[in-house]
C-alpha cells in the first residue's frame, strides 16, 4: 500500500563500510552496520524503483526485489557503481567508505618484530564526488556523519561534491546514527532544508525518498 512515487525510476544505493586490506589476513574498516542504506533500498523498492545496492561486508538480508552487489574495499565499491551508473535516476551515497586504503598491501601475512610499526596509507577515490561529477548525473545525494557545526560541514559537502542534496546526523547524539537503530537526519539541498526527527531508519527511509521526489522534479 505504499505509494508507487518510484515507479519506472532506476536508484542505486551503496550501503555498509569498507574493507581495506592490509595483508591477507587483516583489514582496516569501521562500525557502519549497513542499516541506513539498506532501509532505503527496501523503502525504495517498495515504493517501485528498480533498486541496485552496492554494499559493503554487513550482516542484512537483501530486501525483497533489491539487486545486491556485494564488494569490500574503497575500489571495489567504485568499480561496481561505474559499471552500472549510466542509466540511473538517482544515485544515494550511503556507504562509510574508508577514507584511506593501505598504500602496499602484504603478499603474505605480516610478522611481528620490533615494538612498533607503522603503515602507509593513500587516499580512496570518493565515490559520491565522481558520481556527481558526471554529465549528465542522477539526482546524487550524499550522507554526512557530524559531531558539530552540522549545517555548515553539510552544506560545504553539498558544495564541494555538486551534490543535488545531503542527509546529515549528528554522531554526537546518543542512541542515534552510526549503528543504532534510530536516526535523526537534517536534509540540505541548495535552497532549502528540512529536519526529520528522530524514529526508525525505515520510516526515515521513506520521508527521505519523498523528499528526494519532490525536490528532482522541482529543482
Ligand atoms: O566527506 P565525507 O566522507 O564526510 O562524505 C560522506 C559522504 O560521501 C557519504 O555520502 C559517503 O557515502 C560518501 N563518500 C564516498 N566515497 C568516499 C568517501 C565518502 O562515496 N571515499
């Protein structure tokens, strides 16, 4: 009974960390569970757009009628939303990718020897940059993670990566965002904002598509 607002329309979603090797037995990650994203693919899903979900190693069953494509690092997750970004409508960035990978991955496992050790890191692509740098580009939205100055921070990533809107929360506030079950997000798009308080992530996944419909239809 949710409403068809996605009909006909093409979203692709990444969702989840990355995994950045650095030998091949160890990685560098974070504690992004996936959940966020996840609830937009089945919200947008439900709502009848044809949904791909390009995700990082979580523990989410895939939502019904959702085409997953799963990878683990920065680069991967970039050759995947390339391979497939062309006819997209809207494209959601909702991956914790890893902002460095690890400059020279080991060929064997690493060993222990002196008390300490240091590795070489090299920035990943930005995967939601590229996507919005393209011409022409879905409608591209991005997340922002924050502890403070919220709109500011979103409204410079807004800018900065020619994003059509941003989705920020504030990672300071107990119980919410990163891991949690519930979520508050402060949306920005260039003339406008909307706060959408607390509640759970699939609710939120639903009045964030709303918002994404009435603003790629006027601008
Ligand atoms: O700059 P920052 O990492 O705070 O931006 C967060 C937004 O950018 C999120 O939407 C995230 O999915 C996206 N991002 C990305 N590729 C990166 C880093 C962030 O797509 N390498």
């Amino acid at each position: 009974f949710a409403p068809k607002l996605l009909a006909g329309s093409k979203l692709m979603i990444t969702a989840g960390p990355t995994r950045e090797a650095i030998d091949p037995v160890r990685y560098i990650s974070n504690h992004s569970s996936g959940k966020m994203g996840y609830a937009l693919a089945q919200a947008a899903s439900a709502m009848g757009a044809e949904v791909t979900l390009v995700s990082g190693p979580v523990n989410l069953a895939t939502p019904a009628g959702v085409k997953r494509i799963n990878v683990e690092s920065a680069q991967q997750m970039l050759d995947a939303v390339l391979a497939d970004i062309n006819d997209q409508d809207i494209f959601i960035g909702c991956a914790a990718v890893a902002d460095y990978r690890i400059a020279e991955v080991a060929e064997g496992k690493i060993k222990k020897s002196s008390e300490t050790m240091s590795l070489a890191l090299v920035r990943n692509p930005d995967i939601l940059a590229t996507v919005a740098a393209r011409n022409p580009k879905p409608f591209t939205v991005g997340f922002a993670a924050e502890t403070h100055e919220v709109e500011t921070y979103a409204r410079d990533k807004l800018q900065r990566k020619n994003l059509d809107m941003i989705a920020a929360n504030d990672v300071s506030i107990p119980g919410l965002g990163f891991n949690a079950d519930q979520n508050a997000l402060r949306v920005f798009w260039q003339s406008g904002a909307e706060d959408l308080p607390a509640t759970d992530k699939l609710t939120l996944a639903n009045q964030l598509l709303s918002l994404i419909v009435k603003h790629k239809n006027n601008p």
